[in-house]
C-alpha cells in the first residue's frame, strides 16, 4: 500500500472486536507480542530496513476504515517518507511480495524455535488465533 514500505505486515486476530476500545486485554497482549516478533523478523531480514513503526486506527476520527481490529507493522528506511507518501493503487504483485514473504518465513522459521530470545509460538499465541 506505501510504495517505499513494501513488505508491510497486518496482524489480525481471528476472533472479532471492531476496535481497541472493545479489545480484551488478553488479546491486545497477544497482539502486541506478535507485533513485536515481526518488527523483529523485518529489522533483521529486509535489506536497508533502519527501523520499524506500528499503527493501529480507532474510529473515523482516527482513520479507521475497516471494522475489524488490526495493527499494521512497518518496514522503515532512511528518508522514506512513509507517513506523507500517498498510498499506493492497488496491491503490490506476488512478484513484489514474494521476497519479503520468503524471508520472513524463513526468520519465523527459526525463532519459532526459540533460539533468538523471541517468543516460542506456544508463548507468542497462546489461547489466541491468528490469521
């Protein structure tokens, strides 16, 4: 959706709560856990990322525009200008997912195990449903 932030990643709980407002705290626990794990998994495998940003949207106010809780996770690079950038049209192309994709699975992968500090799935999802 943001052509210089390419590889952006949604974490979506399966279980329905329109917003944070309605969010139960074990859930935005489990959220913010995974979140977290991701912004770790971009920071260490997407060639130049400096950095991360987190976003979440509560209301029209606050510039929610779908109706289900979700918090975005952000690739970031010097100068990219990702909050005054428009959107881009469209979706990216498999073909422009694909390499975040694969390195990302493959960072998963590994840390799953616990061998990086990060939560093991059991921690990361435990008594919570992820997409």
């Amino acid at each position: 959706m943001w052509p210089t932030n390419l590889g952006h990643i949604l974490v979506v709980p399966n279980q329905h709560h329109e917003n944070l407002y309605d969010l139960p705290r074990s859930l935005g626990h489990a959220v913010f856990d995974l979140s977290q794990h991701i912004a770790r998994a971009i920071r260490a495998t997407y060639p130049g990322c400096t950095g991360t940003s987190t976003r979440q949207h509560n209301e029209p106010d606050g510039h929610q525009d779908v109706w289900h809780f979700h918090q975005h996770v952000f690739p970031r690079y010097d100068r990219d200008k990702l909050y005054s950038s428009p959107p881009r049209r469209g979706y990216a192309s498999i073909e422009e997912q694909a390499p975040y994709a694969l390195r990302l699975r493959e960072y998963l992968d590994e840390s799953l195990l616990g061998s990086d500090g990060a939560p093991t799935a059991d921690e990361a999802h435990r008594n919570t449903e992820f997409r």
